[in-house]
C-alpha cells in the first residue's frame, strides 16, 4: 500500500489537516469533520483497507458524547448524534464532486462559502436548544445546569472558555444526590411483612406508612406491599419557638426528637421519629420567608424610627464555601404607628442624615407602602434628626413636600437633665459603662451594700396598678416607695437595680437610689441627685409612661417644667437650656394638639380659634421651619409655656388636624369628645421602636443578610403575638 502524504490527507474543502479532536473545548463542525477524518486514516493504516462509515461513525460518535458529558451537559440520543454527523459528511462529499472543476459557477462557491462558515459553528448536540435559560420550559433531564449555562452559551458563541479538570467538589455533590436517589428508589420497594406491622419511616421530605395482614391481603390483593405517602411535616411552630428563644438547629432538632421519643408508646416496636436538624433549618428559612410574603403594608401614617450601630454576622464566599465574620453596622429601625407595626430595618452607607434618609426611602418605596397620607414622624431629639437645616425630619418633609407632625420622644428629653446633673456633680462618663467621679465609681457594686438609716424624701407617684412595667421600671418605682416611706424591704434590696449603661440612665437613676439606702451620711452631691430623682426625674417618667399620647406631649413637658422649680438657682441655670433646647412640645403645632383636647371647654375654644387663624395664615408653600419657643419657666399652665403675643412666633396649625375639616373643630370643643372623630393615637415617646432596635441587633448577631434579619424579627414576633407569655399550659397557643 503506497504511504499517505500530508497533501493526499489534506481536507479540500476547508483546507486543514485531519487532527484527533480536543477535550478542552466543545467540537466545533470542522472539529468534528477533521476528526472523523483522523479516525478513518487510523482505521485505515492499522487494517490495510478503507473501514466502514459505520465503524468510523460509531467511533467519532462516541467521542463527541464523551466531550460533552465530561462538560456536563444534557445531550440528545447517540442515534441523533450520529444522524447529525452523517448529514454533515455528506455534505462534504457533495461538494468534493465539483470541487476540480474550472470555472467554479457562483451558486458553488456560495455553497462552499456556506460550509466554511458553518464549519466555525459549534457542533451542538445539547438536549436544551433554549436561548433564554431564565424562559426555559424543556423536562428536568433535558435542562442545562445553571452552572454550566454560561459555558454553553460561550461555546456557541465567542469560545473563550475551556473545559478544566475535574471539580472534586461539584462531583461530590452530584455522587450523593444519586446516593440519595437510589435510597429513595430502594426504600419505594416492597417489603415482605408476614404478620400485622406499622412501618412508619421518617425523612427530610416524607413519611411513609404501609399496612399489611393477612386479613387485609384478601380483601384488597391490589394494594399489597404498597406503601401510602402522607404529606411531609411542616414544622412551623417550632421554627417560630427556635426563633424567639434564639435555640440553634443542632439544639432544637435534638429537643423536639427527645421529645418525642419520650412520648412514644414504649410497646410499640415502630422506630422512633427523628427529627433532622437540616429538615429544622430549612423549614425555619420557608416560614421566615412565608411571614415576609404575607405581611402587608399599603398605607402608613406615622413613621417611627430609630438606629444603634450593632455587631453585624456576614458571611464571606472563598473558593465556593462561605465564612462567617464579624463587623460594625449601624442599623436604622422603623416602626408604623399606631400599632408599633414592625416595617424593617436599613443598613445606611454612612451616619449622616442624607444618608439615612435616603436609605429610609428607598426602603419604603421597594416596599411599595404609600407614603401619601404619611403626617408624622417619630424619633430622639438628636440633631441628625432634629436638625433645622439638614434633620431627616426636615429632608423627609421636603422630599413629600409638605410639614410633618414633630413627635420627639420625651422620655429621652426627660433623661438629658438627669445626665448634665450628675454630670455636673460627679465628673464625665468614662467609657460606656464608668463614671469618672467617686459617686460614679461606687454606682458599679451598690446592690452589695447594706441598707443603713436614710432621711426619707416626700415623693408623689401617680397610681401605676394598670400600667404594666418592665423589671427596671418597677424597681423605680418600688425603690421612689420605699425611699418616700425610709423603709426598704428584704426583697427590695436583694433585687438587681440593672446593668449600668449610658445608653439607659433609668438603670443610673436605679443605682443611685440604691446607693442612697445604703450610705448612712451621704454627701452633698448624693443628696441632690436623689432628691432630684425622687421628685422631678421619677414623677415625670411615670406621667409620660400614663399619658403616651402625643395628644398629652405639651402637658407632660410643663409637667417636668413645674416639678423642677424646687431646685436651687445655680442648678436651674444648669437645667434649664437643656429643657428649652428638648421642648419639641412646646412648639405651637404640638401646644395646640393639647389645648383642642384639653378638660377645659374654655381653653378647648381657645385651641380652636387659634388653629382656625393659623389656617388662615397658611403659606401656598406650606411648609415652615420648626424652631423651639423661648419657654416661660414660671408659667402657671401648659399654655401659658410660650409667648402666643411675640411677632417672631410662626403660628401654623397642627399636621395631623390637616384634614379636618373647621365645622368638625368646633364640634370637638363643643362636645369635647376628641375619640369621636378618630383622633390618631401617637405615641409621644419610642419606646415600641427601643424594642424593636432590640430585636434587630439579636437577628444581626444570629443570622446574616437583611432579609435573613427581617424573617427572624417576623417569626419572634409572630410567636409573641400569639403566646404573649408562657407561664402555664394554657397559655401555650
């Protein structure tokens, strides 16, 4: 046999070499041309004569299949393949009949142009000819991985990239999702059972029950050895229960087991149900996000919110497996009122009050809440949100073009007096938790000490017996009593005052009472800041507490104002620029909200009237700039606290009165029935959004991503909701 040169080898048509086809790529059409080319010349070498196009088929057949399964990706049947690849060399033998004849006619070299250029084109074979993946209806065998989607799409179009080694880590999953397919299969087939058995399985998915006696076999022959499915367990309850308590996966799935292995029929030879903690941890995700759907939100009329930087858990992808770590985020709650309606949290790029406003609205808006009927706003008196320029308050009522109802939260107004006294007395804080000053320093161990003899102070505490308190507002409280009475009861003084903490100076106010009992001549200072505890801080916390209305904000102000004036005139000074500077409620719009409420029908008219003409000197613009009145400290009533004469004072009627109508004015001063015309119950104080902000940094320390956060915060509520408290069996719900 004469010996094959490479010019006798050489493919005519598209002028290349016969080459064995590479595995790093996709075989292209003249890949797979060369390639069957290559295997006839081999064929033909080894056994002296030209072979089959069957046996040369076959072989480049078998190949192709090889490439593209070792790329992963559904192929059609061997038959089509081989089809494909028959019709393709027949093409190219159609042309090689004409391919020496001169001249060429212009529709020949069309059709070789033609095939050239389709020679470029990948060879696909895929089961899966969809361009649009996300648009894809072909069966789960014929679909493309979502992982090796854009490979396919590169391959047929620009071919850039290659198919690599083997991914141990991928083939290890797809090893033990068919491990689990065969357990599934095998444990689907029928068991012999010769006796009256109960065989009760359970999975991550289902549980499966067969019945079978001998009885039972000839009255229903058909049904033999079957098993009957019942529908998976969701385990809801217990994913909100795991949520609330904050219990792992590991620990609640190995909780509910023993349980139910306790209370398993100990004669029963069935095995015990068990419950996966991966079974637990999906179905917490599914219900996390299940209360997420279903929570609706379409209108919101007062906007809550307040922020405290957290310890953030996040998760960090390195080499297709996630790390968690640790950083500093400062998360911004928002609450609806009334209500107190959970609506999220934002995570600002910085603290500043663009910033945050920007990142609060945003929410909102993909929330898809109505912002029209939006007529307060609630929040500290800190200047990123108060301020006069640039507040979030002041952004907010310019974005909506309109003044927003100012509802600062009095219970931090009324602790900032506390904090310049002791301040002023003892010395600056020294980190977030220590005083500088010797009374400071002894605040940290005062529960150990001993109660001694101490000089009673005259206290007057409104009636609190339908208030519910928390564990450090009832110490107060009790602690006031018992300091008015110079008795401290046994169990009093063996019960913990609270943490000491800057960020709550109700705790403060706790120790340093604590520490009064217990010094027998107490200092000047210690004096003073008991006394002032005893009869302005307490009374006033507990009158706000009482009277949560905003609709009370202006009493409860002048309230503080009037308790306060015992003190000496050096200490008045100190007090009251920090008053004045937090008299959100003193301004006229919050003055006048109390007067239309008030008890006296005069002073009722009084409001009216004076709401009437500040509508009558409303602005096209309507909007204002909310500056604080110059307070009158020696007024004898709440109304009397500003200057209603002064020329400088921008008189503007009240944002929530917005849309009632003047007849309706005048009927509530008539009837001074102020529930009749659906007055909105705001808050005038925050400590439903504290509460929260508190839920928010335990979901940032036990779950990672914002919506993660948000479904723990929805199911911890969700369980309150239904079972406030625990304290019996019949409270479980």
């Amino acid at each position: 046999m004469t010996s094959l040169t490479r010019k006798k080898t050489k493919l005519r048509v598209i002028e290349k070499f016969p080459e064995k086809m590479k595995c790093n790529n996709l075989p292209t059409y003249e890949d797979v041309l060369r390639h069957y080319e290559w295997v006839r010349h081999e064929m033909k070498r080894s056994n002296n004569k030209e072979p089959q196009a069957k046996r040369i088929s076959s072989e480049v057949v078998r190949a192709i299949i090889e490439i593209w399964n070792k790329a992963s990706i559904p192929t059609v049947t061997e038959v089509r393949v081989n089809q494909l690849l028959l019709s393709y060399c027949n093409q190219y033998r159609q042309l090689l009949k004409n391919y020496d004849r001169v001249p060429k006619s212009q529709s020949y070299l069309d059709k070789i142009h033609n095939f050239i250029t389709k020679s470029a084109e990948l060879f696909d074979i895929a089961s899966c000819k969809c361009k649009e993946f996300r648009a894809c209806k072909c069966g789960k065998s014929k679909t493309v991985p979502v992982k090796e989607r854009s490979f396919l799409v590169d391959q047929r179009t620009v071919r850039r990239m290659a198919i690599g080694n083997i991914d141990a880590e991928t083939t290890k999953k797809l090893q033990n999702k068919c491990e689990r397919s065969q357990r599934q299969q095998k444990s689907m087939e029928p068991q012999p059972c010769t006796s009256k058995s109960i065989c009760m399985s359970s999975s991550d998915n289902e549980a499966e029950i067969s019945i079978e006696d001998e009885d039972y076999q000839h009255k229903d022959t058909s049904n033999k050895g079957r098993k009957r499915k019942i529908p998976s367990i969701a385990l809801d309850k217990l994913s909100e229960i795991c949520d609330r308590y904050g219990v792992s996966y590991r620990a609640g799935a190995a909780i509910a087991s023993a349980t139910l292995s306790d209370t398993k029929d100990k004669s029963s030879n069935s095995p015990p149900t068990v419950i996966d903690h991966n079974k637990l941890r999906r179905d917490r995700v599914k219900r996390r996000r299940t209360l997420l759907k279903n929570r609706k939100l379409e209108t919101l009329e007062a906007l809550f919110f307040d922020g405290r930087k957290d310890q953030t858990l996040y998760c960090v992808k390195d080499k297709n497996k996630f790390y968690r770590r640790i950083r500093v985020e400062e998360h911004i709650t928002m609450i609806q009122e009334p209500g107190s309606i959970y609506l999220g949290h934002v995570t600002p790029p910085t603290g500043t009050s663009k910033d945050i406003e920007q990142a609060m609205f945003s929410y909102l808006s993909e929330k898809n809440i109505n912002l029209d009927s939006l007529v307060a706003i609630g929040c500290d008196g800190t200047n990123t949100n108060t301020g006069r320029k640039n507040g979030i308050i002041v952004q907010l009522e310019r974005r909506f073009g309109k003044p927003m109802q100012w509802l600062i939260c009095q219970l931090h107004a009324n602790e900032l007096p506390l904090r310049h006294l002791i301040q002023h007395l003892d010395g600056k804080t020294t980190g977030p938790v220590a005083f500088s000053g010797p009374i400071g320093k002894l605040l940290k161990t005062c529960e150990t000490r001993e109660i001694t003899r101490f000089e009673p102070i005259a206290v007057c505490l409104p009636d609190l017996s339908k208030i519910k308190l928390s564990s450090d507002q009832q110490y107060l409280y009790d602690m006031c009593v018992a300091v008015s009475t110079g008795s401290v009861s046994y169990d009093l003084a063996k019960r913990f005052p609270g943490k000491m903490s800057h960020a709550r100076w109700l705790t403060t106010a706790n120790r340093i009472l604590r520490l009064y009992v217990s010094t027998e001549q107490p200092t000047n200072e210690l004096m003073l800041m008991a006394n002032y505890i005893c009869k302005t801080y307490s009374p006033t916390w507990f009158q706000i507490k009482i009277n949560s209305s905003c609709k009370d904000g202006a009493r409860n102000l002048w309230f503080l104002i009037k308790s306060s004036r015992y003190l000496s005139e050096d200490i008045k000074a100190l007090l009251d620029p920090v008053i004045e500077r937090n008299a959100y409620f003193a301004h006229p719009e919050n003055l006048l909200l109390s007067m239309l409420t008030d008890d006296n029908k005069h002073i009722r008219e009084l409001g009216c009237r004076r709401i009437i003409k500040a509508r009558g000197l409303r602005q096209a613009t309507m909007m204002r700039s909310f500056v604080i009145p110059k307070i009158n400290f020696e007024c004898q009533n709440y109304y009397d606290m500003i200057d209603w004469q002064n020329k400088s004072l921008v008189l503007t009627e009240p944002p929530l009165l917005r849309n009632l109508e003047t007849d309706d004015l005048k009927k509530i001063v008539v009837e001074g029935n102020i529930e009749k015309f659906d007055f909105p119950k705001f808050p005038c104080h925050t400590q439903s959004v504290e509460r929260c902000v508190k839920l928010t940094t335990e979901a940032a320390g036990s779950v990672a991503g914002q919506v993660a956060r948000e479904g723990y915060i929805a199911c911890k509520q969700n369980s309150r909701q239904i079972m406030p408290k625990f304290n019996s069996k019949k409270d479980f719900k």
